[in-house]
C-alpha cells in the first residue's frame, strides 16, 4: 500500500523547511514532544493553486484521498461563551458537528468557526490550517481513524506546501483526544 511520500518528488525533513512554515507551526514542531519523533515528520512543497484536497488528489492520485486530512476551526456555545477548538478528520470523511464535537465541548451548539476568527485566532491561512501549532488552550479532537492511519498528509499552516506525519502523533498534539466517530461518511452532494 502506498504511503504519502509517493506521491511527491521530493520530500524533506519537516525541521529543515521551518523557514517555509507559519511561525506557530515552526515553534510547535521545534519544541515537539512525544513518543512520535519530529524526524518522522515531513514538508513537500505543494503549488498553492491546488491547496484544497480534491484538486490535490486529482492531481497526485485518488488513492491519497484516503490518507489525507482535514483540520477545521470549529465553536461552540454554551450560554454567552464561545469556545474554539479544533476538528481533524480524514479527508473522504466530514466533522460531526453537531454530535461528536458539540458532545465534545458540551456546547448547547457548534458551528464551523468564521473563516476571519479561523486565521486571525491561528496565524494560519485559511485552507492550510494545521493541527500543528494551534493555540494552547485550544481542545483538539482527533478522528481515532486518523490516529490510526500510518502517515497522514495535513496542511502546513500555509497553502503552499503539506505536512507528512503519522496519525499517531496527531493524538499526541497539546490539547488533543482521541475521538471515536469524529468524522462520518459525507453525503452525495458532499462527496461531489
């Protein structure tokens, strides 16, 4: 089975390309801990232009569909507070919303935060948000299938360029669990 890394030419080491990554992103993975190594986390350096994941994988192969994922800003209110946090799921799957996350924050509800609120409170661009280097105090929930795929292809904070890493050191992240039934089949008109 293939994994990522087959699908670039060329694929580096994730701490030599921190020049090329948002400062949140560069930090976190700087400081990484965990029983995950930061050798095993990789850069490719991907054309902006086709950022989003299904012109990604049109591009570089269907398969990597089923080894990509997404992260999305997500907030949930309870009375007059609004709590951020965020929502990584696979790619070919979508965020329960209004189940798992707003069970998860035991949020009255949950919506998927302002796309304004998503980049100013991550310092990451809007369809490059990452898991890595979230605020502190950020809830992050990990889809179990992601925790458990090999290596997983995420955004690098940035549209232009990916991160490589394993699932397993996603639901090491600060502030992450594990979540079973995170992400749920998408519908027809979702799917596309």
């Amino acid at each position: 089975m293939p994994v990522p890394m087959d699908a670039f030419d060329a694929v580096r080491p994730a701490l030599d390309c921190l020049d090329l990554l948002p400062e949140p992103v560069a930090a976190a993975l700087r400081g990484r801990r965990g029983t995950v190594p930061v050798e095993q986390f990789h850069y490719v350096d991907t054309d902006p232009a086709i950022a989003d994941t299904a012109v990604l994988v049109e591009h570089h192969g269907a398969w990597l569909l089923e080894q990509s994922a997404n992260c999305v800003v997500v907030a949930g209110k309870r009375g007059g507070a609004v709590t951020l946090a965020a929502c990584v799921v696979l790619s070919h799957t979508r965020v329960d919303v209004n189940g798992a996350v707003r069970r998860q924050l035991g949020a009255r509800k949950a919506s998927f935060a302002p796309m304004d609120t998503a980049v100013g409170e991550t310092g990451m661009e809007y369809g490059g948000i990452t898991p890595i280097g979230l605020p502190a105090d950020w809830p992050l929930f990990v889809d179990a299938a992601v925790a458990d795929t090999p290596y997983v292809l995420i955004g690098s904070g940035g549209r232009r360029g990916k991160l490589i890493v394993p699932g397993k050191a996603l639901g090491e992240l600060p502030g992450a669990t594990v979540v079973e039934g995170l992400g749920c089949p998408k519908t027809a008109a979702e799917a596309g």
